[in-house]
C-alpha cells in the first residue's frame, strides 16, 4: 500500500481530483488571459492570474500549442457539458436553447487568434475541428429536439445549420466594437420560434 493510500485508493482519487481542479484552473487563467491579450501573452501572465509557478504550465503543457490546444479542448466540453444542465434548469427548452447559444457565442467572439493558430496545422485543426462537432453538434441538437418537442420552435431546424448561421453572424465581431454579434444572433434565437 502506497503512503497515504487507505487500500480504497481514495488518495489517489483525491489527489487526481486535485490535479484536474488545478488544471482547470490554469485553463481558466489562460483563456481570460487570451481573451485580453491574444494567444501570444506572456506566460508569466497566465501563471500569476492561475496563481501557480511558470513551471507548473510548462510541465502541463510543454508548448504554447499544447496550452491553445488544452484552452480550446476545455473551453468545447465548458460548452458541450452546460447544455444539458440548462435543459434542466431553465424554464423552458427555448430558454435553455437561447442561453447555450449565448455561451456558444461567448465561445466565438472570445477565442481571439486561437483559429488562426490551430488553422496553421492544418491536420490538427482538422482533428479539433472534427472534435468540436463531434461534442457540440449533439448538445445543439437536443437542445432543439426538445424545444421543437415542446412546441415553441419549429422541427425542421438543424443543429448544424444552426451553429454554422451562429459563427457566421460572429465573424468579425473581434475587429468592429460597433459589431453586435450577440444582438444578431439573439434575432436569430427570436426568429426559430414556431409561427402562431
């Protein structure tokens, strides 16, 4: 039996759980991080707002590709994990929809320069591309199953559709603070709703 290990391997849970909280937390840090300041800030910037040592990003992340890379990973399941707690939550499936939509957006608006990035290897950002779909096409689409179940959208929509209508709508959103991608997609959200 291993020091602090009672034989249930409840420490070494522990300690995993503890890992992933700091990890979480370095990737929190680094998307705020990258959302003021683009992908190329300083590392020392991420590591104080995370509150760790510049060596604990290294050793998580020996590359600032593998940093983007993690931001991304994390900031898709944030986003893929959120929808099934607002279907629970919300008042109802088009409310629900509305506001995972709104993160999505979030999502868009504040990945500043880290599509660019990803895009210059092109077979990586293929496999995260394929990722992001593989985890958020899903979610959309229950989302607007159960808002077209309850009656309040149309049943002909897409979720990809859908989503591919929302990231056009924030295309240049980053470049013009005049540009309100978030109104825009709002009338999008308005306009699904089922014709009385």
């Amino acid at each position: 039996m291993k020091d602090g290990d009672d034989g249930t391997g409840r420490a070494a849970r522990s300690k995993r759980a503890d890992a992933r909280r700091n990890e979480e937390t370095l990737l929190d840090a680094a998307a705020a991080v990258f959302v003021t300041s683009g992908v190329e800030a300083p590392v020392r910037d991420i590591a104080a707002r995370a509150g760790v040592g510049m060596g604990t990003i290294y050793r998580h992340f020996p590359t600032r590709a593998d940093l983007i890379i993690a931001v991304y990973r994390h900031q898709v399941e944030a986003c893929a994990e959120a929808g099934p707690a607002l279907l629970d939550a919300s008042g109802s499936p088009h409310a629900a929809l509305g506001q995972w939509i709104d993160l999505f957006v979030d999502f868009l608006v504040t990945k500043h320069g880290l599509a660019a990035v990803l895009q210059s290897d092109d077979a990586g950002f293929d496999t995260l591309h394929a990722y992001f779909l593989d985890r958020l096409v899903p979610v959309c689409t229950q989302l607007l199953d159960a808002a077209a179940a309850s009656g309040e959208v149309r049943s002909d929509l897409e979720a990809y559709a859908l989503m591919r209508g929302v990231g056009n709508l924030c295309i240049g959103a980053d470049r013009d603070p005049r540009y309100d991608a978030r109104r825009l997609v709002g009338l999008l959200v308005a306009g699904l709703r089922r014709p009385q």
